[in-house]
C-alpha cells in the first residue's frame, strides 16, 4: 500500500478532499481576523498586528472588536489574542470554536452587563470544554480600551502582555485564570485586571511563537529582548515597532517551530478614526 493509500485510509477521505478542507478553513481564518494590510485607528491610539501561522492553518488568532459599530458600546474598543493548543487543522478549528464564543459572550455582555465581567469567560471557558478534544486548550486574553486610557482586561492562561510605561517600567497584564477548556468549572471565577495606558505608552500582546523562538543554542528570545526591541523604537509607530520585534526575531531563530503572533497598541499624537476591515 503507497503512502497516499495509507493516508486516504487513515483520514477516511481521499487526500484531494482533505486538501479542500484545509484550503478552506485556512480561507475562513483569514476572514475572521483584519486585514493585514490595515493599520487601526482609535482615537489617539495607532493598533497594529498580524499572525503568521507555521502551517496552512494556525493555532494563533486576534482581532479588534468595533464595540460601538457592533454591539452600541460606546467609546471602548476590543483587542483579543489567543493561542490553541496545537498545530494545523485541529488547533484551527478549536480558533473557530473560539471566535464565535466570545462574540456571543461579548454580545450577551453588551446587552446585560455593560462592562468586562467575570460572567464573560466563564462562560466561554464552559463553551470551549464542550467543543475541545480531551488534552486541547486554548489561552487567551480579552481587553477593552476605554477613550480615556483605561483598558480592561482578563487573562485567561495567556502570556501576559505587557505595557511599556513612559518611565521604562515594565507592567505584565496577568489577572484573569485558567486556560479555556481544559475543566469545565475550575472552581473560581475569572478576575478582571485594568491599567491605565498613558500617552507614549507602548501596549504589546503576543504568543509564545515570539518569546519563545530559539536560536541555534537553543536559547529563547525571552522577555528581556522583547523589550528591549519594544524602548529602542518606542517614539515609531505601531506598525514600525511590529516590524522591528518580528524582523529581530526572525533574525535570531534557527528556524520556524511555532505559530506567530504580534499586536502593538501605541498611544499617543492625535490621529483621525479609520474603519476596521477583514481579510
């Protein structure tokens, strides 16, 4: 039996079909996050990300949420990241899973809560448990930025992202919990962390595909040259300083093991709104 046989075997479709599947949800991905193309404009803050996944589908994902177009919440806008377990077509689907529950959750928030509540990932931690596989998770954080620089926010398992403060002080974005999925009651609730980001703040949220890129002696990127990258270009845009951070780090891997996954929010110099769009 060919290797071609084996796999049509394995997967119970023949591998043209299969190849459809993967091609058309690397497609929907692409829909359900911005465009890479568009740099974000809220207010006075310049937003700037983009994901490169390791295969055709990823487990990385990210949005912004338009809160007032969307869901009538005024004067606040949505950043989310997120990170399956995984790799390829099952981490892809679980980022599906995802996508559609905080949206739900978001839109349940708007029209009774009114504010990031705890209620909000508890309830998609329930969600994601029912939707995953046994050993699948996903980490993931959620924040709202407020017009007058407060930005609410939980973590939920994610790497914390950090704020570059105007006095170099470094401030990591841990309150939240656990990873969504991996217990459907953890016994506690999710708590909601907030920061004030100030002008010539630096707010940077990424994915372990960045921090933990290795070079060839095995050592990783690491915080400290994150932020190092981040205060050496800190007065550019955020779209200058995304660029900075990712060509520093494709520079020092030896090669390409994991999805990556980047968004730097610059707040500072009064800018014009701009409309969001998708891929």
């Amino acid at each position: 039996m060919s290797k071609t046989e084996k796999l049509t075997e394995l997967v119970g479709l023949p591998l043209d079909e299969l190849k459809d599947d993967v091609i058309s949800m690397r497609g929907l991905q692409r829909r359900i996050m911005p465009a890479a193309s568009e740099t974000v404009v809220f207010d006075d803050y310049d937003i700037y990300g983009r994901t490169v996944p390791l295969a055709i589908v990823g487990g990385d994902f990210y949005d912004f949420v338009e809160l007032e177009r969307k869901f009538g919440i005024k004067n606040r806008f949505g950043i989310i990241i997120a990170d399956a377990s995984g790799h390829g077509l099952s981490a892809a689907m679980l980022i599906r899973d995802f996508n559609t529950a905080i949206y739900t959750g978001i839109s349940f928030q708007s029209h009774y809560e009114k504010e990031t509540t705890p209620l909000l990932f508890n309830e998609i931690n329930k969600r994601m448990y029912n939707s995953s596989q046994p050993n699948q998770f996903i980490s993931a954080f959620y924040g709202e930025l407020h017009l007058d620089g407060l930005f609410k926010y939980i973590n939920a398992g994610h790497l914390a992202p950090i704020v570059l403060k105007g006095n170099n002080e470094i401030i990591e974005l841990n309150e939240g919990g656990p990873v969504l999925g991996a217990v459907y009651d953890f016994g506690g609730e999710y708590r909601v962390g907030s920061i004030n980001v100030a002008p010539e703040d630096v707010l940077t949220l990424f994915t372990d595909g960045i921090v933990e890129a290795t070079n060839r002696k095995g050592e990783e990127f690491g915080l400290h040259r994150l932020v190092e990258t981040i205060a050496r270009n800190r007065k550019r845009s955020s779209r200058q300083i995304f660029s900075a951070i990712v060509n520093r780090v494709k520079r020092f891997r030896s090669e390409i093991s994991d999805d990556l996954t980047l968004i730097v929010v610059k707040h500072g110099g009064r800018l014009k709104r701009s409309k969001l769009k998708k891929a």
